[in-house]
C-alpha cells in the first residue's frame, strides 16, 4: 500500500515512519523546504527518542520518502493523510482549521483516482464533512472518502504508542474507505489491537474527550495535592489508594504545576468552545482549563516562599523546562508561567533542560542557560524542579548542596522523598506532601 503523509510535524513524521515500518510506501510531503532538505540529510527536526533510528531504517529500505511536490506524494496513494497543525485560534480559542482547510484544497488539485482522505490532525466535531465538501466543491469528479483517525501519541513514547496502541479509531464515511483502513492497520490487528470502526463524528469527538479526560485526572488530583497540604495528608499514598481502585487507574494521578504541551491545553478550550457553541456547555471541562491555567501562574508563589518571602537580588537554579520529559515541547508548558513571574520577582534565573533550552531561549529571554545540571545551580538561592527528567532523579544532593548559598529545594514534580532531603540537611518543599511524613 501507499500513502501521501500531508506534514512534517511530530504527528506527521512520527505515524509516516511507523505506517513505513509497517511496509507500507510512505511519501511525506511538507511546505517547508529547509525541513524537506533536513529530513533528506537524515536529520530530525523534533526530539523524539528512536525516531531518528525508525527513520534512517526505512528511508534506507525504499519505504520512506519526502518531498514538497504534494502531486508526487499523492501518486498512486491509497490513502493521503491530513496531519497539519491545529492551533487554538487566537482570540477565540476554537481550533484553528486554517491548515486542515487549504491542504484539503490542495488535495483536490490532484485526486485523480480513488483515495481515502484521512483527518489524522486533531479536529473538531464536523472538520471531516467540511474536508469532504471543500473536495468536492474544488473537484466535483473526485472519487474519494474521507475518514477520521486521531492520534492518541505521547510525546517521549510516541513510537511504542503507535506500535503498541491501547486502540485505533477510525471513523469512516463509507465501507469501502473502511476497508482501507483496515488493510493499512492489519499488522495491529494481527497482535489483537482493539479497532474502533464507528462515524466521523463518533472518531472526531472521542479524540477530544480522551484528551480533557486525561486533563480533568491531573487537574483532580492537583486540587486534592493542594487539600492534603491543608490538612497534612500525603498526596502520593492517595493517589495510589484511588488509582488502585480498576475503575479509576493509576496513571494521571501525579500531582504538578499542571498540565502543558502541545494537546491537553488547546483540545480541552477547543471541547469548550465547541460545547458552547452546540448549547451543550461542559461546565466540568470549563473548571479544568480554569483551575489549570491558575496553577500554574501560582506556582512561582511557592518558589517564592521557600526563599523567604522575597527574590530580589536572588538566583533561582531552575532544572528543566519542557512541559514534560523526553521531548523539546515547550508549548504551553507550565514554566512560560513560572519564570517570567520569578524574573518579575527579582529573581535572576539560571536554567537547565537536557533537550529544550534551544527553542526556550527564544520564548524565556533574559534566562542564563547552563551547559549541565550543576551549572544551573552553582551560587544560586535555591533550586527549583520544573520537569521530571530522569537524570535530576539522581543528583548528587551533596554537591547540590555545596553548589547553593542555601540547601533549598522546590521539587514541582515530587521525585524526591521529603524524609531523605531532611536527612540531607534540605528546606525540602514538595507537592502535597508533608515535609517530614509521620512515622507508620
């Protein structure tokens, strides 16, 4: 089989590489020539652990290619998948469709034999009857069908997560577009993968409500992270009390300075607004983007009280800045609050991430970036964990300790143990988490 992959962005490239490890003829097309002649050079444009290996492996067996010529890409192609941007538009904060909306008219340019046009960009409800009808109004003789497949890709484990999926779903406007599908994901079926066939509406709307569901957990156990400061219960030994329960899960029960990156803060307002506009209004979903985007802006508070009330004149060590780790993600990420708030402060902020300070340095100015951990924290007022990458989970606390004016630390992200940082001689200051826990 054949496919057109229409973008090179993280969805783009990450599902064009795996489909080609599935054997399948994959051309990916992109309007940006530099990334073309990157991707041709073998280099990629996005962190993404294994993806360069994934890819060199299949552009050298044939199976992988890119272009900018979108009439070359759709030679041929069984299927030409939309996997273009969908920011939140601004001033309103519906998902901006923009790119969706001129790739299908480009598509339209050259349909020229049967194909499935595929939304695999997260849309909302009623993008993929839209797609259909500006096809069909620029190519009244186009023969094609137009299906929905989002993406439920993790940022840092994307690959794994589109080999070893907890479901595909695809919705699909007619069987023979079904069918299509079928054959491109047969080599998940063959390992038992549950496949959602339903509508496009259906697949359109169980994306977003994935997405807000996952951001009301992590938004819940933030409000009671903050409910067992009050009252001097730990945070951790709660979630694992719930999340044992098979009803309600473990995961996205991690208490933090909320949730950022590229899908939970933009497809929770699309859900709003779209909710909104139908009369149906998700008053839950509403609370969620609202207590989220105040806990992140409260975070620099904290910082703020462990350091006596005050950051002028101090340094504030600062590791990590991604959203989260494992990738170079910095939207919505929760230190575009934290830090701008630390420098209004006072407070100079000298900063470390192992994979995103190229594309923080142009959204954060005025931060001294380290080449290493240690960097960041040498003579600084205290330190203060923004993103949990594997690497701060083991610092050497006794050169961290000698490295700063003072042993204080706010651990954002709760990857240390509070009654081992007392032992360490640290103000340890943690997310609902008393600092000495009672003995049991």
């Amino acid at each position: 089989m054949r496919i057109a992959m229409i973008g090179t962005g993280y969805v783009g490239l990450v599902s064009g590489a795996c489909f080609s490890e599935f054997g399948v003829h994959v051309t990916c097309v992109d309007k940006d020539a530099g990334k073309i002649e990157r991707l041709k050079r073998g280099e990629i444009p996005i962190y993404e652990p294994g993806l360069d290996d994934l890819v060199a492996r299949n552009v050298a067996a044939g199976r992988l290619s890119f272009t900018l010529d979108l009439k070359e890409a759709m030679a041929g192609a069984d299927a030409v998948f939309i996997a273009v941007g969908t920011p939140t538009r601004r001033g309103d904060g519906h998902a901006d469709l923009s790119y969706v909306y001129a790739a299908a008219e480009e598509i339209a340019a050259h349909l020229d034999h049967y194909a499935v046009v595929v939304n695999k960009s997260t849309v909302p409800v009623g993008t993929g009857r839209e797609v259909e009808a500006i096809i069909r109004r620029a190519n009244p003789n186009a023969d094609f069908d137009v299906a929905s497949n989002p993406e439920f890709l993790r940022e840092g484990s994307a690959i794994g997560d589109f080999m070893r999926p907890d479901r595909v779903v695809i919705g699909a406007s007619s069987e023979r577009a079904a069918d299509v599908m079928r054959r491109l994901y047969r080599p998940l079926y063959l390992i038992e993968t549950p496949i959602v066939l339903t509508s496009l509406e259906t697949a359109e709307l169980t994306k977003y409500a994935a997405n807000t569901f996952l951001a009301t957990k992590i938004t819940f156990i933030n409000e009671i992270a903050d409910l067992c400061e009050k009252v001097g219960a730990n945070v951790h030994d709660v979630a694992r009390g719930i999340g044992l329960d098979g009803r309600i899960g473990k995961k996205f029960l991690h208490p933090g300075p909320g949730y950022g990156g590229s899908c939970f803060p933009k497809d929770t307002l699309a859900l709003v607004r779209t909710a909104q506009q139908a009369g149906s209004p998700l008053r839950i979903v509403e609370t969620v983007v609202e207590i989220n985007d105040a806990r992140k802006k409260r975070m620099a508070e904290r910082i703020v009280a462990a350091c006596d009330g005050s950051l002028a004149g101090k340094t504030v060590g600062v590791l990590g800045v991604t959203f989260k780790p494992n990738t170079d993600d910095m939207r919505d990420a929760p230190s575009l609050d934290i830090v701008p708030a630390l420098q209004a402060a006072g407070a100079t902020v000298r900063a470390f991430d192992p994979a995103g300070m190229h594309e923080a340095a142009r959204l954060l100015p005025g931060v001294e970036w380290a080449k290493d951990a240690y960097g960041a924290l040498e003579g600084a007022d205290c330190v203060a964990i923004l993103t949990e990458w594997n690497e701060f989970r083991a610092l050497d606390l006794k050169r961290v300790k000698a490295l700063l004016k003072r042993p204080v630390m706010i651990d954002l992200r709760n990857i240390y143990n509070p009654a081992d940082m007392a032992a360490a001689g640290f103000a340890y200051s943690s997310i609902g988490r008393p600092a000495e826990p009672k003995n049991v």
